[in-house]
C-alpha cells in the first residue's frame, strides 16, 4: 500500500509507511527487543495489511478475531498434533517427547482421553474447595508483603499462587516445590519461536529433571506414601486403574507428560494474568480508581485483562487438508500461528480495542483458545485471577512500582520476570 493509498482509507502517510515497513520486516522468528516490549503496532500492521500473512518460512501468521475463532473450532481441518511440526526444533529429545504427548499438543482419541480424566478436578465442586486453600495463600502473602511494605508483583506474589495450587494438585510435599517455577519456565521457553540452542538445554534438561522426580512421585503414590493433596494425580492415576476393566487409561509416559504440563498450563498463563493485571491498574489509574470504588466489577476486569495483555500471545495448528483462510489458499502441511494477543485487540470484535475497559460487554476474547481445545483450567485460572487481583485492592489502600519492571522478552507468553511495588503513597 502506498501512502496515497494510505492516505485515501484514513491513514497517514508516515502511519501508512511505517505499517508496511513492519509487515515487510516481519520474521516471527528474528523479532526484536522493540516487538517483545509492545506487539501491538505490529500486530496492527499485519491485520490491516497482511492478516493471513505468509512469513519466510512458509508458515501462516493470524491475527483476525474471525479467522482464529474458525481455526479453532475446526480441529478435523487444523491439527494441533506437533509430531511433525516439532521433530526438526527438537528432535528425539526430552522436550519432543514432553511437548508431543501432553494434552494440549494432541488431537483426538488421546486428547479426548486425557481430557475426560481431568474434568472431575475442574467442577464447581472441586474449584470450590480450592477458592479457599487460594484465598488463605492470598492472604498469607500479603501478611509478609504488609510487614515488608511490598513485594514484587511476581516473584513474590503472582508466580508463588499458581505454583501452591498445582502443586496440591499433584501431591507434591511442599519442601519439594522449589524446584517447579524453574523447570516450568525452561519448558516453556523452549516453545519460543526461535529458541537459543542454551534455551533448548535448559528445557530438555527440565523435562528429564521433573520426569525423574514424577516417576518418583508417582511411586509413592501408589504405594500410599503421600499425604493429604495430590486429587488430580489421583484421577491420573485411577484412570489407569479403570482402563483395565474397560475404562481409559494413561501409559506411565502420558501420565508423567501431562503432569508436567499441568504444572506449565495452571502456572505460567496465571502467573501472567495476575501480573498483568495489577499492571494495567498501575498503568491506568482511573481504571484503578474505578475498580476500587466498585469492587463488583472485578469479574469483568479479569476478562478485560485477559483480552487487553494475554497471557498466552500464540497458538499454533497444521493444515491436514487443503482449505482457505481469508481467501488465501491453505495447501495440507501448512503450519499456522495464531497471534492470540492479535486477535484480542481486532477492531472489528472489540470497540476501540486498545482502551483498558473493565465493564467491557460482550468481550469475547481468545485467552483460553477456543474449540475442543479451549483450555481446561480456564475457570480456575479465572478464580485464581479474582481472588489475587480482588484481594490486593481489599486490603492495601495505596501501592505505586518501585523502580524498573523487567519484562519476560518472550513473544508466546506475555508477561514479566519482574514488578516491584511499594505499599503506601508516593
């Protein structure tokens, strides 16, 4: 597009000029410090200019609302099974096995399999008896966050929830979690589009590191070792129990593989959540002010933050069949990104999309993906976000950020490493 072009649909010329310098430059691969701390003019660009648009590799980049809702929900065409997409990143290693055997990288029956087993942990019933185990982790820290004068949003507070709740959930005493966040983001960070062979180390030397101690634990689960927790390993492995008279069952790899990814589904995109929002709030004080004035918004809110700063910016499917997305055609084999933090802030499904709106209706965002895919902790990383969010507002009147922040540098998962605040005026 010209900036004649431009300028006759409503854009400026230099706009118009710097848009298409971004979509040209684009490599999902190769991105920048620029694009890791604000994607968003980017992710602009390319839905205006490019939104099924092709990058070096051959691969499909999404960022249209509309084209990512039909890539979801249509599984039989778009596969989000990684055997093939994942064997030259990673080849015959610890994190190809993880990453092709976990339930989110698979299509059915072993997705449906899995998936079943889990949906007992995920009731109104379950979730109930966690908001409380939450609210008295919540609380806990804040006691020491109030005694110190703050904390840092992360590392203190945000990544700690998520890690003591999955951490219950497998049984996992607590003098072993210290381990867990570390592997969590090394296996994670090995998604990256273009990791660095000292990333590939690391996440590979996770997986065979939290395999052996899950085998382990594991074992003494069985035998009855363990005590009080552990629901969904219990639902894991009962499930292997009913498999032999008829029922599903996991082998001893699935039902270590997705152990660990329960720990990086319920850890990282919660993590994110909570930070992100408390966040925005700084970042936006009338939306702050608003939220504590009418603390019944606070539902909404989660939503809004979900929308406005994913947690997970990219999701990833490959054509089995030749088919067509925006009119472009989309021969078998074609890998495809889903740009979810894209998708998010498309201005034909949200109005002014880039203003933090906590009362936002409808607000169909993707966070949670869409489809048979559509995450299955979405409801718990929802109560998770409310209570942490809802609670900090409760009790401490003032915080402001106490010096930098530290972002994530990650282009799938939107975040930070680091947000200190301080609890008082300024």
């Amino acid at each position: 597009m010209t900036a004649v072009a431009a300028a006759g649909s409503g854009v400026a010329g230099d706009e118009a000029t710097s848009d298409e310098a971004l979509v040209a430059g684009f490599d999902l691969r190769r991105v920048g410090p620029a694009f890791l701390e604000n994607p968003y003019p980017t992710y602009h660009a390319l839905r205006r200019l490019s939104p099924v648009h092709r990058c070096p590799d051959g691969s499909l980049f999404l960022t249209r609302w509309a084209d990512l809702n039909r890539v979801y929900r249509d599984h039989e065409t778009f596969s989000s099974d990684k055997g093939v997409e994942f064997r030259p990143k990673y080849g015959d290693s610890p994190l190809y096995r993880h990453h092709t055997t976990s339930l989110v990288f698979n299509d059915p029956p072993r997705h449906t399999r899995v998936r079943r087993l889990l949906a007992p942990a995920f009731t109104p019933r379950a979730l109930k008896l966690l908001e409380a185990r939450f609210v008295e982790l919540v609380d806990g820290l804040l006691d020491e966050a109030e005694a110190r004068g703050g904390m840092d949003v992360v590392t203190d507070y945000a990544a700690s929830l998520p890690v003591q709740i999955i951490g219950d959930m497998l049984g996992i005493p607590e003098a072993e979690r210290g381990p867990l966040r570390d592997w969590s983001l090394a296996i994670l960070g090995a998604l990256e589009p273009q990791p660095t062979a000292q990333a590939l180390d690391w996440g590979n030397r996770s997986v065979a590191e939290f395999s052996d101690y899950l085998a382990g634990h594991i074992a003494r689960h069985r035998r009855g070792g363990l005590g009080a927790g552990g629901e969904v390993l219990g639902l894991l492995v009962e499930g292997e129990v009913a498999g032999d008279q008829g029922g599903e069952r996991l082998s001893d790899e699935e039902l270590v593989q997705n152990c660990i990814f329960l720990l990086n589904a319920g850890h990282e995109t919660t993590t994110n959540l909570i930070g992100n929002g408390i966040a925005a709030l700084l970042e936006h004080p009338d939306a702050l002010a608003r939220l504590r004035a009418e603390p019944g918004l606070i539902e909404s809110a989660v939503e809004e933050f979900l929308r406005f700063e994913s947690s997970n910016q990219l999701g990833n499917r490959r054509a089995v069949a030749d088919t067509e997305i925006g009119g472009a055609a989309v021969p078998a084999g074609t890998l495809v990104t889903l740009c979810i933090g894209a998708a998010n802030r498309d201005p034909a499904q949200f109005a002014d999309p880039d203003r933090l709106d906590l009362a936002r209706k409808p607000n169909r965002h993707l966070a949670f993906g869409g489809g048979i895919h559509a995450c299955a902790g979405m409801t718990l990383a929802r109560l998770e976000g409310r209570i942490a969010i809802g609670r900090l507002l409760a009790r401490v009147p003032s915080f402001h950020r106490r010096g930098p922040f530290k972002r994530g540098g990650r282009a799938r998962f939107r975040g930070f490493l680091s947000y200190p605040v301080t609890f008082g005026e300024e």
